[in-house]
C-alpha cells in the first residue's frame, strides 16, 4: 500500500545500488536457505499458520517458507487468493473478508491460528489479527512497511500497474496501520533492504510482546533467507500463554 500523494516522510527510499542488487542477493540467499541445518530448529506443535505473499507474488514465493513450517510440525496453508495485486475495491470491506476466511479457518481447527506476512502481506496479517481477536496466537511480518507512508519505497509504480490504481488511505487509516495487533507480534527486517526505508519496519511502543528483529537480506530474499526462517521457528514455538522475547545469540552477519 501507499499513501496519498500529500504524504510526507523523513525516509528516503533506499538507492539505486540495493535494489539493483536485489535480484543476485535474493538468488544467494535461496541458495543458503536450501543448506541450512533445519534439524535443530525447535518443533511444532501443529497449531495452524496462515501465510500471505507480498505483492506481485503468490503461493510459489511463499512455498519455501510454507514447507519449512510444515516440516516443523505446524498445520501451514497459503491465504488461498492466488496472485497478490493489492486490496479490491473498498479496503475495509476487502480486509473484512480475509478476515472471515481467516476464522473460519481457525473456527475448522478449533485454535487459535497464527499470521504470517512477507511485505505487502504483513499488513494483510497485522489487519485480520485485530478482526480475529482472540481467535489470532501470534503475528509474524516479514519486510512489512507498516509504519511507512509509501514514499519510503521503491514499487509505487508496481503496486499502480498491478492494481489500476493507487490506493486511498487517509490519515486515520495510516495511523491504524501503525498499531500493533493484541496479540504478539514480531516485525522482521533488514537494513540492508533495496525496496524499502528500513525504519518503515519499526514497531513504536513499549509492549513486551511486540518486537522489531533485524536480520542481513534483500527484500525480495526475505521469504527464503535462512536467517529469518530461524526467527520464525523461534517465535512460533512460543507458547501462547508464556510468550518471550527474541533472544539473538549473535548480531545479525
């Protein structure tokens, strides 16, 4: 998404040299996710995840991820909406079906569902957990701008060609945006990202169980970078009851 055109931000959007670099370090980082040692990540417990892409892309992108969730143990399923071109008509409305799909899905497993998000997704994620309400476990955003204006990135014109138009958020819709989900919530990101500023990632607040963690990737390898993968692990195998926060063993490399 992106905001009306008398949108201001203090962020750039990141320079030519990291997006151009994008498409060789997104490669790199498959590559090395196809090596990671996944047998000493920590064990499902088989709750339901539902996955949603980022723009421009579908369930062939977020496969990798949905496979590893599923070799972990959990009950992993793409959102079921095939190509990622942005909100349909009325943002609201649109956002309100996902979110029926989303409880009826959780209503099927008899549990609470957790949400993942890779960019444009994240916020398709962060939207259906606060209509969820307790029916949503956790939220998990992968390179999400929710914190953004849109001027802070470099697919406007994407986002325009694939949708027909740009969409209208008004100021309050933004500053809903901004607002973290009652329920945990987790914002992954990179500052080395070519696509977007990086602070649009952050997460303002004081909440225990919301947390930015920062990793080293490209935007476009974010969904397949080894090291987010094993964030991911991590944070899904918190309980729902005794959620802590991200301990990193190392910084990111």
């Amino acid at each position: 998404m992106q905001f009306s055109a008398d949108s201001t931000s203090p962020y750039a959007a990141p320079g030519w040299a990291l997006i151009a670099a994008e498409p060789a370090r997104a490669a790199l980082e498959y590559a090395s996710m196809r090596r990671m040692d996944r047998a000493s990540m920590p064990r499902g417990d088989s709750h339901t995840i539902v996955l949603f892409p980022g723009l421009a892309s579908d369930r062939h992108a977020i496969g990798p991820l949905i496979s590893f969730c599923r070799d972990l143990g959990y009950a992993a399923q793409d959102w079921g909406r095939g190509f990622n071109t942005g909100p349909k008509g009325d943002p609201e409305a649109w956002l309100d079906e996902l979110a029926d799909e989303a409880a009826t899905t959780a209503a099927h497993h008899g549990a609470p569902i957790s949400l993942i998000g890779w960019s444009l997704g994240g916020i398709y994620a962060r939207e259906v957990a606060k209509r969820l309400g307790n029916r949503a476990r956790q939220v998990i955003t992968i390179g999400t701008p929710f914190a953004g204006t849109g001027r802070e990135t470099n697919v406007g014109l994407v986002y325009r060609m694939l949708n027909g138009r740009p969409p209208a958020i008004d100021a309050r819709l933004a500053r809903r945006l901004r607002t973290a989900p009652g329920v945990p919530t987790t914002s992954i990101y990179s500052r080395t990202d070519g696509v977007v500023a990086w602070q649009a990632y952050l997460q303002a607040g004081t909440r225990h169980d919301v947390q930015n963690i920062e990793v080293n990737g490209s935007h476009c390898g974010m969904g397949w970078n080894a090291e987010v993968f094993g964030v991911v692990a991590d944070r899904l195998s918190q309980c729902s009851d005794s959620w802590q926060r991200y301990v990193r063993a190392s910084p990111p490399s």
